[in-house]
C-alpha cells in the first residue's frame, strides 16, 4: 500500500525527490486530477492498442486476442493466435499496429512458447481481416523473429514493440529470462533492445554487429525490458523491471551497455550486492530507478490534448505497486513527477484517441482484469 502524504503546498522538486523517503516507501500522489470510468472486464490482460476506427486489440495471458468496441462493449475473439506457453510470466503479450496499418492492415504481436522443452519470447505478425458476419482472424501468421537462445523457466521474456518514427523499424525487447549473464552475452539477444526491419530481420547497420555482436542488437545489459516508447523528438525511452530496489527508465541510445547484472542501482533479490551505477564506470546509468521498486509495466509517451499539463511525460504502469506512474521528460533528462495509487496491478497503459488514458488491471494477485478510462476530474 502506498503511503498517502500531504505534499500538495510543495513543489513538484520536492515531490520527485520524496519518492525515495526515510520510511521505505514510495510517496504517492495525493490528489488525483483524473476520473476513473470500469470500460469492461478481461481475463488477465497484458496489451492494448487502437485500431483507426477507435476499437481495440486486447491481448490476454493465456493466448487470447480480443477485438474490444468500447463503443458498445461488443466482444469477439481473434482467430490465428499461435499457441502460448502462459506458464509463470509467459503470456500472448504485445500487441501494436504496423506504421503501414492503414495499406497493410498488419498487426504485429508478441508471445512466449515452448519448443523442444525450452521456451522463449516470439514476434509475429498477421492481417487483421473482419468477415461480413463480425468473425474476425489474423491471416498469414508468421512468427518473424525469435529470441536466442530458447532457455528453461517462465520468467523475465520482456517482449514489448515500438515501431520508429519514420516507420521503417521495429523495436523489440527481450529479457535475460532470469538468467542475468545473458544480458552481457553479445551472441544472445536476451537482455536487448533489438532493432529489425519490418519483416523481422535484423536492421543494416546496427551499432555493435560489426564487433561480432548479434546483428539485431541496439544495446545490451538490461534485464526485463516491459516497456518501450519514442518521444516526440525521437529518442527512444525503456522501462525495465530491475532487481530489488532497482527498476529504471531508461534513455535507450545505440551501442551502449546499460550495466545488468554487472552493475544496478538495486541487488538481487538474495541478497547479494550489486554494485551501483558511478561515473565512469563504462555503464549507462538510468534517468530514473525506484527503490522501493514500482514493479513497472507497459510504457506510454503522452502526447494527448486532454490532459495538456502531461505533454512530455512518460506513463508507467506499477504491479507490485499498485500504481500509475508519471515521469517527466525534459530533452535526455527525466524526473519522477506523480505516482498514483490505483489499488490495483496496473499492467498496460494506452493513449486513446482523444488523448484519455486507458489502463488494463493484470488480473493477478486479487487484482481485477478491468479495463479503466482516465479523464479529467471535474
Ligand atoms: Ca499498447
Ligand atoms: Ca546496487
């Protein structure tokens, strides 16, 4: 539970830098600017995304697709998923319109599977295709890439997409399936941020193929990477869930080492130290990092209309910490700025198209699978 404080006379400084108080815990915001409406109820939901028409893809853990009208409530599943290993923190996981939605009509997505008794994260991709009688399928599935290697356990396979600017790349996370070297591996792409072409191969030109790394790597030494977004300005922002007392955002540049599990602000979760990001250590440090963790999830980078006051923000969504997260982006810097307790495993934020902010709860741990539509109070 987050502690409630009165911090509402103090400056936003202030506030940001009481996140990490004497008592242990995360300051929460006090006041909420924002009114919560229940859109509808899901069975464990981990993504959404926005068809052009206003609908919505939703994916569920155990391997579901549903398209959403949240006009009328109206919900009917999508045909053409592959199988999902939803075991542990396996799931059918992202879910995101191809930049070319509009000729192509692909909708790229992600999924854990066991093959050959080991398991790893996939990505794929299919046409969305809506028959005359409402049934609804993805046509010409094709799984386009695979994490390397496929490993045991059901743990930390990350598996987020954000597609660049200019439309021409796909971002893909995978996560060093908690088994922490990986992350330092330059053949494996577990604990990466990879950049592919739209059909899955790896871009030409990433920065550390050259010096005999996996060709589809962008950076390395991160550990379960749920989050991942451009700003307007184009620099690419990531969330990852750290180890104890260290959850980061962070500024994803090219070719560099972002430290797992070599260095972390936070240890494991034995007990064993880490030692903490320093100056010249040879690491790229995080803009951010939690301790007490927010056990973050889904990444969004607001540039809606209806709440202006959030332009440049980041939106995290917190499971062990039962909260909404806002980062404050200001050029290469950024600041915790509110944390809100929402009493529930917030697994997925979304910006609708009038700029309201959508959360899906992960039905995990007591907490409901409800979809929620933010709007400003009063
Ligand atoms: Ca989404
Ligand atoms: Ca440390």
């Amino acid at each position: 539970m987050m502690k409630s404080v009165t911090l509402a006379t103090l400056p936003l400084i202030l506030i940001a830098c009481s996140a990490d108080n004497a008592t242990g815990q995360n300051a929460a915001t006090p006041d909420k600017p924002f009114k919560v409406a229940t859109i509808a109820d899901f069975d464990a939901p981990w993504a959404m995304t926005f068809l052009p028409d206003g609908r919505t893809l939703v994916t569920e853990k155990a391997g579901e697709m549903i398209l959403f009208d949240p006009k009328n409530g109206t919900k009917i599943p999508v045909a053409g998923i592959p199988a999902v290993d939803s075991a542990g923190q396996g799931a059918l996981m992202d879910v995101v319109l191809s930049p070319n939605f509009a000729q192509d009509k692909t909708v790229y997505f992600s999924f854990s599977e066991s093959r050959d008794g080991v398991k790893g994260v996939a990505l794929a991709k299919g046409a969305f295709a809506q028959a005359s009688d409402g049934t609804t399928r993805l046509d010409g599935v094709q799984v386009i890439f695979r994490a390397s290697p496929y490993v045991d356990g059901n743990g930390h396979y990350s598996g987020r997409i954000a597609f660049s600017p200019d439309g021409k790349y796909l971002f893909f996370t995978n996560g060093e399936r908690q088994k922490f070297d990986p992350a330092q591996d330059p053949k494996a792409t577990l604990g990466k941020v990879l950049r592919l072409n739209l059909d899955g191969t790896p871009a030409a030109g990433n920065p550390l193929a050259a010096q005999g790394f996996n060709p589809a790597i962008w950076s390395y030494g991160h550990r379960n990477l749920l989050g991942i977004a451009f700003d307007k300005d184009g620099r690419l922002w990531e969330q990852e869930m750290g180890p104890k007392g260290g959850d980061e955002v962070n500024l994803v540049k090219p070719g560099l080492n972002y430290g797992y599990p070599k260095v972390s602000n936070g240890d494991h979760y034995d007990g064993k130290p880490i030692p903490d990001h320093a100056p010249g250590d040879g690491f790229e440090a995080p803009k951010v990092s939690w301790n007490p963790v927010i056990s973050p999830a889904g990444l969004l980078y607001y540039t809606g209309d209806i709440f202006p006051q959030w332009k440049n923000s980041l939106f995290i969504g917190g499971l062990s910490s039962q909260s909404l997260v806002r980062v404050k982006l200001d050029g290469d810097s950024a600041a915790k700025a509110d944390q809100w307790d929402m009493g529930a495993r917030i697994r997925e934020v979304e910006q609708g198209p009038d700029g309201a902010l959508w959360l899906l709860e992960d039905g995990d741990r007591g907490s409901q699978g409800r979809m929620l539509k933010l709007t400003p109070a009063g």
